[in-house]
C-alpha cells in the first residue's frame, strides 16, 4: 500500500477512536489489581460523565502501585528465568482514549514499571486487538515514548473477526511456549486478563467500558 494511503486509513481510525470516545456517557468505576494483590478494596473513583483525565491517572497510579512489589520481587529472578510482562496498548499502555492521534504519549506509571523490570532482564511484550496494517505505526509509537519492545502481536486478516479474549489468551501461551514466565499481564479490559498464562493479572480502570 503506498504511504500516503496508509496514513489517510490510520487517520479513519483515529478519527473513529476519538468519535466514540466523544460520545460515552456511563458512570466511572473503581481501579481493581488481580493476582498477588487480590483481596485489596477497590479504588474509589468519581461518577461522572465522562471520563475526567486527572481522575483517571490517579487510579492509574494506584493501580500500578499496588501490584508493584510482585513485579518487582519477580523482576530479580530474571537472571535465573526467562520472564515476561505482556501489555495491552490503548489505554494500557498508551494514553489513547485522550490522546487518539500518533504520537500518543505512554501511560507513565505503566512506562516507568516496565522500564524497571526490563533492566534487571524481563522481556517486555505487547498483545492487542490493533490491526496488523498499522503494526508499523504501534511498534514506533511505543518505541517513541520510551517502551522496549521484546514483541508485538497485532491481529492480522485471519484473526480480525475472532474472539479478542481468545486472540490475547492464545498469543500468552505462544509466548509461553517459548520457555517465558509471564509474571503480569496488565491491561483495562476483561479480554486482555481472562484466560491464564500469566501469574498475575492487572486491572487498569475502564470505567465502565469508556475506555476500551
């Protein structure tokens, strides 16, 4: 496909993005943390009508903080093991439901746990439901803002009209398959988490589905 091309399809996308994120007008959740730190009280989170940018960093940040020390305690044995953190990317990694538009800026708590780990040796992957044409274009954004990037899977043609929680769950067992440990998946939906293959799991806010 010529570039120009390109570019016009991932500006149709974006622009969709930024349409349905304009008109979602449900009540804000609470931020949860599956796995190690199950157990612990939801964080409290404001109704509003739509989602509020600060708000949302904020549970963000309390989200991340509390599955940290299992990151971080499984992050020293990389030198024994071959680990992995798996990541969705809108709204998990990236901050695209208000930033729709590459560059999208990352999500700085997610960056800085990944980055941490990554140095003492974890693998970094990312598995998301964007479609294969853009892969360019996600594997640069993350690249851009500072993630290192391990892997990549993206849905390709044969996988576009599957189940999503069925593509991501498949996609961690290949990794796992390929001798890692995964020791979290970390994502804001239910379709990036359900499935296993992964010790951990961590539940970013959705608010209800506003942030897909």
């Amino acid at each position: 496909m010529a570039r120009g091309g390109l570019k016009r399809r991932v500006v149709v996308i974006s622009a969709v993005v930024a349409a349905s994120a304009a008109t979602m007008t449900t009540t804000a959740t609470a931020a949860e943390v599956e796995g190690p730190s199950a157990g612990k009280k939801p964080v409290a989170a404001v109704a509003t009508a739509s989602v509020d940018y600060d708000v949302w960093k904020r549970d963000v940040e309390r989200a991340v903080a509390d599955a940290l020390p299992y990151i971080e305690k499984r992050s020293q044995d990389a030198s024994r093991e071959k680990l992995a953190i798996v990541l969705d990317i809108d709204n998990t990694s990236l901050e695209t439901h208000f930033h729709p538009l590459p560059p999208t800026p990352a999500v700085q708590p997610v960056l800085k746990a990944v980055k941490a780990a990554n140095s003492k040796g974890v693998s970094i992957f990312f598995v998301t439901a964007r479609p294969g044409i853009i892969g360019s274009i996600t594997k640069n954004n993350l690249e851009q803002v500072g993630y290192p990037v391990t892997g990549l899977y993206d849905r390709g043609l044969g996988d576009i009209f599957g189940s999503v929680s069925e593509f991501k769950t498949a996609k961690r067992a290949e990794i796992e398959s390929k001798g890692y440990s995964i020791i979290a998946n970390i994502g804001n939906n239910s379709t990036d988490l359900v499935g296993g293959h992964a010790e951990s799991t961590v539940k970013l806010p959705d608010y209800d589905g506003q942030l897909s």
